[in-house]
C-alpha cells in the first residue's frame, strides 16, 4: 500500500468553501512540511550510519575517572 503525500490528501478534499489562494498556500505548507520531515529522516539515518560504521560506543563504564 503506498502512503498518500500530504498534497495528494489536500486535492482529494471539498475545497469549495476557501480561495484558490488558500487552497494553493495549504499547498504549500505541505510540501514544506514533507521536505523538512524527509530532511531529518535522512540526517538521523546519517549520524545512525556513521556511528556504526565507526562503532562508536557510549558505555560509560570503559571510560576510566582520574
């Protein structure tokens, strides 16, 4: 099953009762938001990358206290 964009939810829905403006900005919005959120998918699947590929270990008890 493919997900439905926001903009493909927005056409499908009675738009008779805002402007073509309205409609156009609404639009908008919802490309932006899409771009953003697939923007930090893909930053967080970089650094999930990159802190296996040089197995970077946060285990506090290997670290030795002065």
């Amino acid at each position: 099953m493919k997900t439905k964009s926001l903009v493909e939810m927005l056409e499908t829905v009675d738009a008779t009762y805002i402007s073509e403006h309205e409609k156009a900005a609404a639009i908008a919005r919802a490309e932006s938001a899409e771009f953003t959120v697939e923007m930090i998918s893909s930053a967080f699947a970089w650094v999930k990358k990159t802190l296996v590929s040089k197995r970077i270990s946060f285990n506090s008890a290997k670290h030795s206290h002065a």
